[in-house]
C-alpha cells in the first residue's frame, strides 16, 4: 500500500470513528483496522507487487 493510499484509510477510519454525523459502519472500521494495523501485506497480496519497501529493507 502506498503513503497516499495509507493516508486515506486512516482520515476515512477517523471519520467513521469521530465524526458524530457519520453512520456507524462496524464492518467497514474492522476492515480498515485490519488493513492499517499490516500495510505491508496489503502490499504484498497485490498481483505484481513486490511487498513493502520496509520488508525488502531488512
């Protein structure tokens, strides 16, 4: 997953979770959670995708 892409999940995750006028949408929050929580296999799961940098790094 990209900067951007992370970057997005996360503003859309605080908006679910703080933004009173915001319909509550648990199965969304989850599954953000899950993505932001490993973005690197988020990464690594995408057709053609050679993982995250960080992963490569080490």
């Amino acid at each position: 997953m990209t900067g951007a892409e992370y970057s997005r999940k996360l503003d859309e995750l605080d908006r679910l979770l703080n933004d009173p006028d915001a319909p509550m949408q648990p199965d969304r929050v989850w599954c953000l959670l899950a993505e932001v929580s490993r973005p690197e296999a988020t990464a690594a799961d995408r057709p053609g995708s050679k993982g995250s940098p960080r992963l490569a790094a080490r």
